[in-house]
C-alpha cells in the first residue's frame, strides 16, 4: 500500500483503528467515536451513545478497545495548537492595522502642527518687521513667548512625524512586505 501525501496528513482521530488480531474498528464505533470527538470538552461516553442511540456500556468497551482517550488527548491538543495558531495571527493582524491607523494619524498630526507652526513663525515675522519698520518699539518679552511658542510647535511637529517614522520602522521589521 502506497502513502498517498492526504494520508499521511490523517491524525489518530481521522480513521479507524486497529486492535490487534488485524481487527479494524467497527463502523459503528468509529461512528460513535467521532460523536464523542465532536461534543467537546463536555464530552461524555454516555453522551455520546445517547446521541448515536446506542448503550453506553457497549460504548465504554469500544472506547478502551480503540483507545479513545489518546485518540481524544491527541485531538484536542491539535485542535488547541490550531486555535492558538488563530488567535495569534488575529491578534498580529490587529496589531498591525492598529499600528497603520496610528502611524497615519501620527502623520496627520504632525503636518497640522508644522502647518501652524509656520503660520505662527510667518505672522511673527511679518508683524516684526512691520514694528521695526515703523519705529514702533518691540516688546522683548511678547517677542520671547511667541518665538517659544513656535519652537514648541515646531519640535512638536517633529517630534510626532518621528514617531510616525517609528512605526514606519517597526512595521518594516515586522512585515517587511505591508505598506
């Protein structure tokens, strides 16, 4: 008999097993096995052969005879490895996106705060020069205020591009390949 690559992909819990003497799990058991697969954690072998119409005690046998419980053990780890697998990549995806939505509101800011910091330092030298000009004195300390206040916004503005930079850098060493 050949391995074909879909077999060699079955798990324990996906065919019928043997029990020695070349004797193959029944139909029916395996039919009753895969209702106890099926009904979870709070699977019971009682349940399950209420479900499929059967006798439990029957059930209890065919479980020891074709090891259900190894069978299950070895399911259920599969299937927690499978769901731990999702909710990684559900938690890096949104990760990721939440990462973009604040790179580009990052952006956003920091183009507002150099717009307005070059309103400010325009005004400011407008309306200084138009002062020297008339002769009209200059008030050293409004003067201090206003070219601080322009330095602020403008580190601000860098400050927030830089950290739009960051994510720029970080998203890069995480998916090199996401724009």
């Amino acid at each position: 008999m050949t391995l074909t690559t879909e077999m060699a992909d079955l798990q324990p819990w996906d065919f019928q097993q043997h029990c020695g003497a070349g004797k193959k799990e029944t139909t029916k058991a395996f039919r009753v096995f895969r209702i106890y697969l099926e009904l979870g954690r709070d699977r019971t072998i009682k349940i399950a052969a209420d479900v499929a119409g059967e006798k439990p005690d029957v059930c209890k046998v065919m479980s020891a005879r074709y090891n259900w419980a190894e069978r299950t053990a070895l399911y259920d780890a599969h299937m927690v490895s499978l769901w731990g697998k999702e909710v990684r990549e559900e938690l890096e995806t949104t990760h990721k996106k939440e990462l973009m939505k604040f790179r580009k509101d990052q952006q956003r800011r920091a183009e507002k705060l150099g717009k307005v910091a070059d309103l400010l330092i325009e005004v400011t030298t407008g309306t200084l020069e138009d002062m020297v000009a008339s002769g009209e004195p200059v008030d050293r300390q409004q003067l201090a205020s206003i070219a601080s206040t322009a330095a602020k916004l403008s580190d601000a503005a860098m400050n927030t591009a830089a950290a739009a930079l960051g994510v720029d850098d970080l998203m890069e060493a995480i998916a090199p390949d996401v724009d």
